[in-house]
C-alpha cells in the first residue's frame, strides 16, 4: 500500500502477544510502520528522540479520543486547499481501551503532540474481541478510516487484510 504517512503503533506488552490483535497486521500492508512496545516514556525514549525534528515542525499526531482533538473529517478540506498533508507522521496507541489510556496518560509527552479523532465514528467491523465501549474501533479501523477520510488514501489492502484475520476465527454473538 503506498501511503506518504508514517505511522508508528505505541502497544501494550500485553497486546502484543495477543492473537487477534490488528496491529500486527499493518506492518504487512503499510512498510512505513513501526510497532514499539511498551508503556513509559523510557520505553519510547529512542523514538522520542528520532521524531524530535518532526515534534517540534508540528507535522506529527497522535490519533486518541480526546476532547480537544482535531476531526481527521476536517483534513480532507485541508489536504485539498495545501499540497502537502498536515501531518507526515500518525501515532496510534494500541491495547484494550484501559491499557491505551494508561499508555496515554504515562506519557506526558504525547499530551505535546496535535490529537486527531473522529466527529463521526462508523461502525466498527471487528467481530472477533468485543468491548462495552460504543463507537470503539481496532487500531487496525482507527488508522484506515483516518487514512482513508483525512488523506485520501486507498485503504482497501487494509480492510482486506482484516477481513481475512477475522475468517479465521467464529463470529461472537451479539
């Protein structure tokens, strides 16, 4: 998949030996992916340290439901009046909702970064783990929605490859 964005997945230690977890699945799609495990900021030092150029020029986001974030809708209109995207590099944190808010609330320096979610969130598509979280999407749904709204990109190697996961596992009843 060709995508001018890199994406780097901050994973809970947990979820990264879990079976059915997405995230996994992006580096297969998308070779500009990096998964980084771990949960404190001494974890992601090194990283910190590699994006620091791209921090401090505000071309890096971190995708989170928060408040104060910015609607992934509202890049498309963006993108469309600049040719360059507002953002090069997406962040995106990955565990079950009470791990990715622990991974969120340990890092204070992601609290520095642009947040970007959704003004509308479809309908989630992953059947085989379930959450008592309405609008809750996979990491996997989360980056190709935000992909496909706020930059235009052809996210269907995505869905497909999700598509093909879940057919390995039986369908949980509602």
């Amino acid at each position: 998949m060709k995508c001018a964005v890199q994406v780097t997945i901050l994973q809970d230690p947990s979820e990264s030996q879990h079976a059915k977890n997405t995230a996994r699945l992006i580096p297969l799609i998308l070779p500009n992916c990096d998964i980084i495990v771990g949960n404190t900021p001494e974890d992601f030092a090194a990283l910190c340290t590699r994006l620091h150029p791209e921090i401090a020029q505000g071309h890096c986001a971190v995708i989170y439901p928060s408040p104060s974030a910015l609607c992934v809708e509202n890049l498309a209109t963006t993108n469309n009046t600049s040719s360059r995207p507002p953002f090069s590099h997406l962040i995106l944190l990955d565990g079950s909702w009470r791990k990715a808010k622990k991974i969120w609330l340990s890092n204070p320096w992601l609290h520095t970064l642009p947040v970007l979610s959704f003004a509308q969130v479809p309908d989630g598509q992953y059947h085989i783990r379930h959450t008592q979280l309405t609008d809750s999407l996979s990491t996997l749904e989360a980056l190709a929605h935000t992909l496909q709204i706020g930059f235009g990109v052809d996210t269907m190697p995505l869905h497909h490859i999700f598509s093909a996961m879940q057919a390995h596992w039986p369908k949980r009843p509602q």
